[in-house]
C-alpha cells in the first residue's frame, strides 16, 4: 500500500491561465503532516526539505486543493 497526494496547480487563476494536477507515491509509514509538506513545497515551487525547525514552513500559509488517498 502506497499513500497518493494528489496536488491541483495553477498559473494564473481559474479562467485564465494553466491548470494541472501533480501526483506523488508515498510509503504508506509517512505522516500525513510530511505530505502536506510536499504539497507546500510544490505550491511554492520549492524542492526544499521542510523540517519542524524551518521557519519558513507554516501550514496556515498553505491554499491549495489537495486530495490525499491509499492505494492497494
């Protein structure tokens, strides 16, 4: 079993501009907290290692649609 977030991007806004969907595989033992990370990063196109001590990453900051689900 695999964790799949599932990201929704945009350039612009929602009738101009591009829209995507980015996909990433997790193993199942991460937390939810480490996806959502992720999906911060990617938001801010940064492939930055978030950690609990990076100031920069602050979880209220994050406006996005993200869909999270298990595979089997």
């Amino acid at each position: 079993m695999n964790i799949i977030a599932i990201l929704e991007r945009s350039a612009g806004n929602s009738s101009i501009g591009e829209m995507w969907k980015e996909t990433k595989s997790f193993p199942i033992e991460t937390s939810v907290n480490d996806v959502i990370r992720w999906a911060y990063a990617r938001h801010n196109d940064t492939e930055e290692k978030w950690s609990d001590k990076n100031p920069s990453y602050d979880i209220k900051n994050f406006r996005g649609n993200l869909t999270i689900t298990i595979s089997q």
